[in-house]
C-alpha cells in the first residue's frame, strides 16, 4: 500500500507541475486529454480585437496554440511552473515566441511577473487544483486584468454519475465568493462538455469597469 501511495504522489506531482523526460509527456499527454473543454474554455473567453491575453498554468502551450490562431488577438502570455512545460509550450508556439507576439514565463499564480491592468483575458484549464492560495491568487488575477478584463477558471466538478460535493463546494462557497468579494461582476458558473465522462464546468466573471 505503502509503495501505491508513492506512485500515486509522484504522478500527482507530475501533474502538478511536470519534471525531466517524464514530465514532457506528461504535459503532452495532457494536451490530448483536454482538448474538448480547451477548445470550450478559448470560446468562452471570447477573445476580442486587440486583446492581450493570459493563461495561468498554460501546461505544454496547446490553449495558447489554439488562442493564438485567432486573427484579431493581439499578444498572449503564458505562466506556468514547470520549467519542463514551458520548454515545450516555448516550442509549440515557435513562431509567435519569435516575433514577440506570445511569450511564456515560469512563474506561481500568486506572484505573476506584470505589471496591473495588461491583459483583457486570462484562463486557466485544470490548474485550479493546484493553486495553494485561492485567494491570492484571485487578487493576482483582478490585479493584471484591465477594467472590464474578463477571468475564466474551468475545472472538472464530477465524473460518470458522481457529482464531486467537495469541488462544489470549493467552487460555491470559495472561488465564486473570492472573485465578487475582489471585485469582478458577472460572476457564474457555465457548463460544458463532458470530457473522457468528466463532467466540466468555468467560473467566468469581468473586472469592475
């Protein structure tokens, strides 16, 4: 028991925050995993003319791929981690590292690496459950968003018939509260698509005007 207890911390942490070989595929086999509710979160966020955009955990860089392929955004950035991660993300979005036009940054939540009000999006797919600091990192997130800037934080709350009562309640009665008590309006839950029977949902709200 003892020895299943420890694989299963080291995969957790590789999930978490992936290192070495091992955690190159890792970040890659997360890509595929999520596509359906990637995909679903990049609509969500409702990207706009010009807009600077942030996602928060951007894991081996296939959201900021796909948020990049949108000809009216201006630039992205990406926070992550693991250096592992962003060595792939780096190399996924080549091109638009080159031209300045995406950059990608090893850095925690808590302590993001800009300046207030640059972004008019951030996102984050799936990194929620690592975040040591919900309410620092919240703060973080309203700091670097421009008035109006809008926030989308998906996450998975059941599988198959299981609805998860205590990610429920994370989402309830601490990130929904935390993001109107920071200041953002608007503030909901959304449902999306079912991704390998894992049930997804977002909060999305927008920075008071």
């Amino acid at each position: 028991m003892a020895a299943i207890n420890r694989i299963q911390a080291f995969i957790d942490n590789q999930y978490k925050s992936p290192k070495g070989l091992l955690g190159t595929y890792f970040g890659e086999k997360m890509v595929w995993q999520h596509k359906p509710e990637t995909t679903w979160t990049i609509d969500l966020v409702d990207v706009q003319q010009g807009d600077h955009v942030l996602e928060l955990g951007c894991g081996s860089g296939y959201a900021l791929k796909l948020t990049l392929e949108q000809a009216m955004v201006g630039k992205v950035a990406g926070v992550d981690l693991s250096p592992t991660v962003i060595r792939s993300a780096t190399i996924r979005n080549k091109k638009a590292v080159q031209n300045k036009k995406a950059c990608l940054v090893q850095a925690d939540v808590v302590d993001l690496p800009f300046a207030d009000a640059q972004f008019e999006k951030a996102f984050s797919i799936h990194s929620i459950y690592f975040w040591e600091d919900l309410a620092s990192a919240i703060a973080e997130i309203y700091r670097v968003l421009k008035p109006g800037g809008r926030c989308v934080l998906t996450l998975c709350n059941g599988k198959d018939d299981e609805i998860w009562q205590g990610m429920n309640n994370t989402i309830h009665e601490q990130i929904m509260p935390l993001m109107k008590k920071m200041g953002f309006e608007n503030v909901v839950l959304n449902k999306g698509p079912n991704s390998r029977q894992f049930y997804t949902v977002a909060v999305s709200g927008e920075k008071k005007s």
